[in-house]
C-alpha cells in the first residue's frame, strides 16, 4: 500500500496528461514557448494576467502547475539552476536567524551554505540527520530552516523524513528537502511532513543534460507568496524555452526511471561480487543499512550508485578508462556518465571537512541511463579489470 494518496501508477499518468495550454484558443498539446519578455497591458491602469516574464509566464506557469501536482504541492517556482531553487528558499531566513543543515549535501549546498549565507548575517550548523535525537539537540532558539538530502549523494545515506519533520514542526522552522536524487516519481517530502521540496531539475527531472534548472515546491502558500515576492524581486525565474525543455522532459520521468532503475539495481549486483570493488553504496541493495527506512518513505532506489577500488589511483583509472560513461559531474541523464565525488562533485567541501563526514577519496560514483546493461557492464568491467592491473603494475 502507498502511503501517498496518488500511488506511482497516477504519477506516470499525471505525467503526460496535463493541461498543456490553459486557456489557448488553438488547444496545442504541447505548450508554446511565450518567447516574450513583456506583454500588452488592457489600459493604461489596469494589468492583465501577465504583464513581465521575471514576475510570470504562461509556460512557466504550465511548468510550475505541473511540478506542484507532482511533488503534491500547493504552487511551484522554477529557478535557473538547482543552486538559485537552494539560494531562494534560503533568502526566506533573515539576519539573526539560523539554518540548520544535514551534515552530508551536495558540494555546491555546503558552498552555499557555508560561504554565503554568514555574508547576509544568517548563522549555519551541520548535524548528522541520520541520527534524529543527535539532530534535536542542534536545534536552536533562531533556527528557521532546516534542510537535508535523503539518500544524501553521493554515500546514500537515510535521513527519516518524518522524524525530521515533526522535530522542525515542534521548533516553529521550516523543512526543506532537497529531492534531486529521487525526483517526484520515487519519493514525495510534502506528503511525508516537509515543507518545501528542492530540486536541481537539470539532473533526473529534465533527464536530457541540456537544461539548468531548479525548483521549489512548498505545502503552504504564504511560503509560496513569499518565494514568489524574491523571485520577483531578485530575477532568478526560468526562461521560457528552458521551461519547455524541463516541461518536455518530465514526460517521460518514469519511464526513464523504471528503466535506469532496473538497469542500477543489476549492475549493484553485479559489482558486489567484483573482485577489484571494495564496496558498494546502493539503498536497492537489501544490506544497505538503511534499506527498510528508505522503502518506507521512497518507491524506489533510484538510479545512482557509488562503489570504492580501495585506491584513489585505481578509481580514477576506472573513471578515465570507461567508454561508455561519460567522464561528468551531473547525474539523471538519459546517458550514463562516471565521476570521482572527491575531485568533482564535492571538490568544493574541504578535504578535512569530506574526511570528517566519512566520504572516502576513492569512491567512484556512477549514474545510469538508458544504455544496455550488458554493454555497461562490459565496460565497466574492462575498465575495472585494466585500472586494478594498471596500479598493481605501476606500484
Ligand atoms: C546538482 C545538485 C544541486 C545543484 O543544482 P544545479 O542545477 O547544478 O545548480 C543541488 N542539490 C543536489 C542534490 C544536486 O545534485
């Protein structure tokens, strides 16, 4: 049983059946990109429905209608990249307040964070949110925000979302969940007590690496007014041709997750029992420590994994040597690509830092597409097979 009251099944739907054009007198089933900055007022007094694109467009609003049905929100803004959807929800917190953060994020969430917002005289405290009753003891008088990644990236490790939350809701702050990692198809934050949902929508919501995007759902809508106010007031709206990008590839959301999903969770399979891995990282595999957590809240283990080779040089030596993985940062692609969080992705956070949070130099993170799993494999293991014997040979 679902504990949302929309099982997966309404979601693959809700995804291609929408209202396309609202209002269009031509009724496209495609929305038309409104490729305009500014729009014709009825009188020198009174304003239409739309007036300027960095307060509103009509494709942006079909984008916006459609991620808040899907993340069960009451509105959605869309933002030119993850990090301007993060940088936004956090302009809710004033000076004097505090932001209280899950110790393990993304690289460029830890910048953020803790580059950014003490400029605007916002305090910021990480705590481990993995373990709720260290977490309660992090809380502040002037916590406002609390935020966190669940399975964070690129470790997966579980946050309970809603232990979280009814711990945030009895200090008077707001949750934040940063979704990327899941997307709406596997996991809905709102429904499980946050109040409001983050996405970088350039990785699995666009899905085709050639959008940047960000998003922000929220459960109440005096937190929406307010977001809607700063996005106005500081210009970080999505533009319309990307809106229709994003809007595009939602579409096919859960079908290129079912995909990449059944294809991750044989490759964990398989490279469990590979001599030159050490470990893997993977929530779809039942030893996962936080295996039954995850299925609780989550419909899915989704399609990234991290494995470790034991030696920075023999991971970097797979990450140089696969073919079919493209050598990036980024994840969620319908194309698999391959990366070395330590030197990419999370170069940002310090070596100290990544050392304190157990992130280890060698792990090798891979993000699935839509490829043959044989021909994955078979890549995977060439390289693995080249970068053990390259090393031993060398050292
Ligand atoms: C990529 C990413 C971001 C940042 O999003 P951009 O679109 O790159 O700005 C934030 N959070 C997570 C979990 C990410 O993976």
């Amino acid at each position: 049983m679902s504990i949302h009251d929309r099982t997966s099944g309404d979601l693959a739907t809700a995804l291609v059946r929408f209202d396309a054009a609202p209002g269009d007198p031509y009724r496209p089933t495609a929305t038309p990109i409104y490729q305009t900055a500014t729009f014709e007022q009825p009188t020198a007094t009174a304003f239409g429905q739309y007036d300027y694109t960095r307060t509103a467009n009509p494709t942006r609003d079909v984008l916006n209608e459609q991620l808040a049905a899907l993340e069960g929100g009451v509105r959605a803004l869309t933002y030119t990249s993850g990090m301007a959807a993060l940088n936004a929800v956090c302009e809710l917190v004033e000076a004097g307040g505090h932001v209280l953060a899950g110790d393990d994020l993304y690289g460029g969430t830890w910048r953020l964070l803790s580059r950014v917002l003490p400029r605007r005289g916002v305090s910021v405290s990480y705590a481990d949110a993995t373990d709720p009753e260290r977490f309660a003891a992090a809380f502040r008088p002037e916590t406002r925000l609390v935020l966190l990644e669940t399975p964070t990236n690129p470790l997966q490790r579980i946050v309970d979302v809603r232990a979280i939350a009814a711990l945030t809701r009895a200090h008077g702050a707001l949750l934040a969940v940063d979704n990327t990692v899941m997307s709406p198809y596997l996991q809905r934050p709102l429904d499980l007590g946050a109040d409001v949902v983050i996405h970088s929508a350039t990785k699995a919501l666009c899905g085709h690496g050639d959008v940047m995007a960000g998003a922000a759902v929220v459960r109440d809508p005096a937190v929406g007014d307010e977001l809607a106010f700063l996005q106005n007031a500081t210009g970080n709206g999505l533009a319309p041709f990307d809106c229709y990008l994003l809007l595009r590839g939602t579409r096919t959301l859960a079908a290129r997750i079912d995909r990449a999903q059944r294809t991750t969770h044989a490759l964990a399979d398989w490279l469990v029992s590979h001599p030159a891995v050490t470990a893997v990282h993977y929530v779809g595999r039942p030893e996962h420590p936080g295996y039954t957590l995850h299925h609780g809240q989550a419909d899915g283990a989704g399609a990234l994994l991290a494995f470790e080779t034991g030696a920075v040089g023999v991971s970097a030596a797979v990450v140089e040597q696969t073919r079919l993985f493209t050598t990036a940062v980024s994840f969620g692609s319908v194309a698999a690509s391959i990366s070395l969080p330590c030197a990419m992705s999370h170069a940002s956070i310090p070596a100290e830092v990544r050392a304190e949070r157990a992130l280890p130099e060698d792990l090798v993170r891979v993000s699935v597409g839509l490829e043959a799993l044989e021909d994955l494999i078979a890549d995977l293991d060439r390289a693995l097979n080249a970068a053990a014997g390259t090393v031993r040979a060398a050292g």
